[in-house]
C-alpha cells in the first residue's frame, strides 16, 4: 500500500506543479506528505535518495519544474539562504570519512537537502503568493484539527490507534510495542515519531497558522481557523510532554513580546542568546551531577535522570568527536537508553564540533534578521507573521534540547525557517505612497491580497 501512497503523491505533486504551480503544490501536497506521511516506509532508490513520501512529492515537483521554472527567480538569494546549505557540508565530509564511500557521501547530501534544504526553499517561494497563503492556511488548519482529533481520541480510547493503522497499509513503521503513558493519560503520537514529536508538531503548525492569519487577512473567529488552532492544542496537551508543554509556552510568551512596538525588535538575539547561555549552564550542570544507576519513578524524576544520563554517557564521545564527528563509526547504544535525546549532543557526536557551529551561526542570522525585519515593520499586520515565525522558531530552539532531531518537527522548522527568509526581505521593499490594501499586511511589506495590484509580490520579485 506504501507504493499506491508513493505514486499518488508523486502524481498529484506532478500534476499540481503543472496546473498551478508551487505554492499550491507545496500547501496541498508537500506539507500533507510532511505532517501526515512523514514515517511512511521507504523503498530504496539506487543512486537517488530513498523513495518517502516527502521525497514523492519532490521528485513531482522536480519533473514539473520545466513548467513553471519561472518561479525560481522569486528567490532573491540572502545570507539565511547561504547559512542553511552550510549544514550540509557537515553531512557530506563526515559521511565519506567515516565510510570511505564518496558515493555514500554524495547520496545521504542529497537525503539531508530533500529532508530539510528543499522543503526550505520551496516555502520560500509559496509565501510569497497572496492565493497560496490562503491554501496553506486551509491546509494546515484541515491537517491539525483531525490530528487534534484523533490526538483526543488517542489519549483516552485507543492509544497509538493511528500509527498501528497506518503499519497495517505500511505508512508508518513508528507504534510503540507498549503504551507510553503520563499521569492517568496515554501519550499519543497520531502520525508522528514519538510523543514529543506530535507536541512539537502541534507547536510550528499553529505558528505556520499565527503567519498565515494575517498574511490573508483572515480572523481567527472563522470555524475553519479555530478548528485548526484548537487542533494544533490538542496536539501539545495530547502528547503529554514537558517539552512540548515548555515550547508552547515559550511560543505564546515570546510572540506577545516580540510584537509589542520600539521592545520586540531588541528581543530575538537577547533572548536566543539566553537560551543558548542556559542550555550551556544546564549541560555543565548535568555533567556534574550524581544520579543513581537506576530509573526513579516519578515522571519529572524520571525525565532529569534520562537528560543526565544521556549528557555523562555520551560526553566522551562528544569530547572526542572533533569537526566531523563519528559519522557511521558512531555507537549510541550505551548512551541514555538507547537513544540520544539531545539535538545538539548528537550534532556533535555524529557531525561534529563544526556542524554545531554551523547550527548556531544559523539561529544567529536568523535572530538578527528577523529582529531587522520587526524593526522595520509598522502596524501590527505587520509585526504578527514575523513574531510568530521567530517565536515559534525559538521555541524548538529550546525544545530541541530535550529531544532527537530529524523527525517531523525538523522538517517543519526549515518551512518555516525559510517563510522567514521571505518575509525579511518583503519587509525590505521601500513603503508605497498612496496604496492601502483591505486586509492583511501592507503592500510594503507582504503580497496584496489581489494578484496583480501595483506593489503586489505575487508575481514574485522584480
């Protein structure tokens, strides 16, 4: 069934590019693959990367590109661009030396750009079109409220009802053997790769939400919207994560400050900045601290001992990892139980020192663009898409430390990642004299709503 799943996705992809193009291919067919699809089996592919879902979608918009290679243009290059292929060099140098394959090299390259690198610059492109915004709002908002959904029914009916469904059709191979469960509820996972993952999930969903609000002039009263923000809560009190929980209000806190006018310019690089200060402060904490060898029971407790485990287990890989870290030589099997729930722990141990500093030259560009772009936007139309996008972006930033990376979540990071890159440089075009637009943002900063009007961006950048 995963291949009837793999050749609708690649056709519907195909077919959308050709018709319509890719904001809508991305709002209707990438960003399902991603959010309801992502763990579905792969096939191999030889010489290419492997056959998912996300990369179905790709490979449609691939061989649809010749009829609508104009679209490329709308990507006017900036830093934010640059620094995001830089975390491939990593990936290729580290995957040859460890293996000696230089063609291993080149394919898990090519994986890491269709997982993360593509979907990025593919966003770039939808936000700009006042229509595609509209698709990818009635999109994602659909998508979260049936997860929502199924979230609810997870937790209290049928634990990881989804996920042992989709194994039976091969779309996913991510159920639990048991259930995991937190404080009298089950801790759902719907389409997701674990828990922390659906919450994480139910966190950058309701932020491409909060972006696109504005951007289509659309109140959040209307059912379709509500429905979609209901969901995406659902989705973070479903998986029953302190991770997620901690995103979420991190997420809500830091867009009521980043939009408040002359304050939430000056906050995105302090407040990164803090972050990364702390998760250094709580990393040097755990390296230090005694625990007993065996699992307390309590869920908070037991949560602690997990984190400083995995910190003094893995430490002396990572202190001996240097720039390009372990790469397939890498064990993790007494590290932690089993896993490395740390992103930028298993940055290091599998890429090395130099592919964490490529990360974290990345968020700083990010912090000190987008505090740029609330600088120089106006009313609040304005400020709210670009304080969503860097809260919701700052979020994970914390959350990651608690959790693997790669799995949903990554991918819709770097979507939302790149409709920042894009709204940065909307912000940038000079203010127009005399042009009101109804609804939505300014015709400065973002698309008007109608195709077409004077200073529209929906025909791309000129």
């Amino acid at each position: 069934m995963n291949k009837v799943l793999f050749l609708v996705l690649f056709i519907g992809a195909f077919q959308s590019m050709v018709r319509f193009g890719v904001g809508k291919t991305f709002a209707y067919w990438l960003l399902p693959a991603v959010m309801l699809f992502n763990f579905a089996k792969s096939l191999p592919m030889p010489g290419l990367p492997n056959i998912t879902a996300n990369n179905m979608v790709l490979y449609g918009v691939f061989c649809g590109l010749p009829f609508c290679w104009q679209e490329l243009r709308k990507i006017r290059w900036n830093i934010l661009d640059s620094a995001s292929l830089l975390v491939l060099i990593p990936v290729a140098i580290t995957t040859t030396m460890s293996t000696g394959d230089l063609k291993l090299g080149q394919r898990e390259t090519m994986e890491t750009a269709c997982r993360w690198i593509f979907p990025y610059f593919m966003a770039r492109i939808a936000i700009q079109d006042a229509d595609s915004r509209r698709s990818i709002l009635r999109s994602v908002c659909v998508m979260t409220a049936v997860l929502g959904l199924l979230t609810a029914i997870e937790c209290k009916l049928k634990p990881n009802m989804t996920a042992r469904f989709f194994e039976k059709l091969q779309w996913s191979t991510v159920a639990n053997d048991g259930v995991l469960t937190r404080w009298g509820l089950a801790r759902a996972m719907v389409t997701a790769g674990q828990p922390i993952d659906l919450g994480c999930l139910g966190v950058l969903a309701g932020t491409i939400i909060l972006i696109m609000l504005p951007a289509t002039g659309t109140s959040w009263k209307k059912p379709l919207p509500l429905a979609g923000i209901l969901g995406c809560g659902a989705m973070v009190f479903g998986s029953v994560s302190n991770t997620a929980w901690g995103a979420m209000v991190i997420a809500f806190l830091g867009f009521y400050l980043l939009t408040r006018p002359n304050l939430g310019k000056l906050l995105a690089l302090p407040v990164l900045l803090l972050m990364l200060g702390t998760m250094l402060y709580l990393s040097n904490g755990m390296l230090n601290e005694p625990y007993n060898q065996e699992r307390p029971e309590g869920a908070l407790a037991s949560s602690r001992w997990i984190r400083v485990k995995i910190m003094q287990d893995a430490w002396p890989q990572a202190s001996t990892a240097g720039w390009f870290g372990w790469g397939a030589a890498l064990d993790t099997t007494a590290i932690g139980i089993g896993s490395v729930d740390n992103s930028y722990l298993l940055f290091v141990l599998q890429t090395g020192w130099f592919s964490l500093t490529v990360w974290v030259l990345m968020l700083l560009i990010m912090a000190i663009k987008g505090s740029v772009a609330l600088a120089r936007a106006g009313p609040i139309s304005e400020r709210a898409p670009v304080a969503a996008a860097l809260s919701g972006l700052l979020a994970i930033v914390f959350a990651m430390y608690t959790v693997f990376f790669g799995f949903t979540y990554a991918v819709m990071f770097h979507i939302i990642l790149g409709m920042l890159s894009t709204m940065t440089q909307m912000l940038a075009r000079p203010r127009m004299a005399g042009v009101t637009m109804q609804g939505g943002m300014p015709p400065h900063g973002y698309a008007m709503m109608q195709s077409g009007m004077p200073g529209s961006m929906a025909g791309g950048y000129r």
